[in-house]
C-alpha cells in the first residue's frame, strides 16, 4: 500500500498570510499512463470534504485561486497565498493511483 | 445540480447487517466510477469501495472489509449501494459516497454505528 504522510499535523494562521501543507508519498504516484493521481481535500467542520485540488496541480471548478497545488513523484504541496477565515477545517492528501485508494492524516489549520 | 445521496445508516449490533444507499442526480449517472469512504469519529478519512460505471466484475476493497463488505449499482435507479455484513465496532463510521477517480462530488454521509 502507499503511504501518505502530511505534515504539519496542524497549522496556526494569520488570515491573509500565506500557508503550506506538505504530503509525501512512499512510493512514485506518476502512473504508466502519464498523470500523477494526487487530490487535495478540505473538509470544513461538520461538512463532508470536497476537492480542491486534482492531479497535482489543476484547481476544481469554483475552488479560489488562492489555492494552488505543485509537486512530483513522491513530493507535493498545497499552498494558500492568503489564508481567510472560511479556509479553517482538516486537508487531506489522497493518491490514486493504485487500490488501495490511500489519505494523508491530515492537516488541521485554524485562524489565528 | 450534481448531487449525491446517502441513506440507510443506523445502529446495529457486531456481527449484524446494514445496507447503505447512494442516490444521484444531476448527472449521467452510468459514466461515472463511485466510492465509499468513511470516516470514524475524530479520525480521518479511509476509502472502502470502488466500483466500475457498468457495475461488472471491476470491483475493488480495502482489505478490512474484502469477504464482509458488497458494492453494487442499479444504473436505471441512479445508486450505488454498500451491503455490510459480519459488522464490527471499528466499523462504526460516517460513509461518505463520492464520484470518480478524483471523488469531485461528495454526499452528505450517512452514520453506520456498530454497538451492543
């Protein structure tokens, strides 16, 4: 199986300062078909989570562009340019590359 | 609007049975893959299922459900479904339905409790 590991475990931010999350993978998550299968998530408090971030890098529909994903192979980041109060909840990374589908812990980040 | 729709949770005694229900609407249902994922309270996210848009012998487990645990689809209702067998208190969980490989749409989550 491969391990998804996030830090840091929770983050403490100024709105309007910038924050980064990192997720490593144990294993490449480039697939033989030429994309590399690693989402980012957000789930705000007592709501389901919902996609930000797919394949690395491309923004979901409707997601503010303060939000941007980069990395390859094993090593990605989810970076936010300008932290706002309605960001506060648990990120988590997932890969999907292979089953089983598999998450980061996550990462809590609260305003300061 | 792209919706899907949990039901079905409940309380149930260990070594008991439930079967979740995902509905959707708002999209070509049959195109699409769906996932269960649950969550256990205060813990993370863990995927469960997968199954194919045609529903056939492409289905996939994680391992602590694999022989307890079946996923289906009735493509002409628009659901997927969850049937649970031989339940476990680490079963107990919020299952979430999600679409695709990428799990853009989420539903609301349905709560399985497993309890004596």
């Amino acid at each position: 199986d491969i391990v998804m590991t996030q830090t840091p475990l929770s983050l403490s931010v100024t709105p309007g300062q910038p924050a980064s999350i990192s997720c490593k993978s144990s294993q490449s998550l480039l697939h033989s078909d030429g994309k590399t299968y690693l989402y980012w998530y957000l789930q705000k408090p007592g709501q389901s989570p919902h996609l930000l971030i797919y394949e690395v890098s491309n923004r979901f529909s409707g997601v503010p562009d303060r939000f941007s994903g980069s990395g390859s192979g094993t090593d990605f980041t989810l970076k936010i340019s300008r932290v706002e109060a309605e960001d506060v909840g648990v990120f988590y990374c997932m890969q999907a590359k292979q089953v089983p589908l598999t998450f980061g812990g996550g990462t809590k980040v609260e305003i300061k | 609007e792209v919706q899907l729709v949990e039901s079905g949770g409940g309380l149930v005694q260990p070594g008991g049975s439930l079967r979740l229900s995902c509905a959707a609407s708002g999209f070509t249902f049959s195109s699409h893959w769906t996932r269960w994922v649950r969550q256990a309270p205060g813990k993370g996210l863990e995927w469960v299922a997968t199954i194919k848009q045609d529903g056939g012998e492409k289905k996939y487990y994680v391992d602590s459900v694999k022989g307890r645990f079946t996923i289906s689809r009735d493509n002409a209702e628009n659901s997927v479904y969850l049937q649970m067998n031989s339940l476990r208190a680490e079963d107990t969980a919020v299952y979430y339905c999600a679409r695709d490989k990428g799990l853009d749409v989420w539903g609301q989550g349905t709560t399985v409790t497993v309890s004596s």
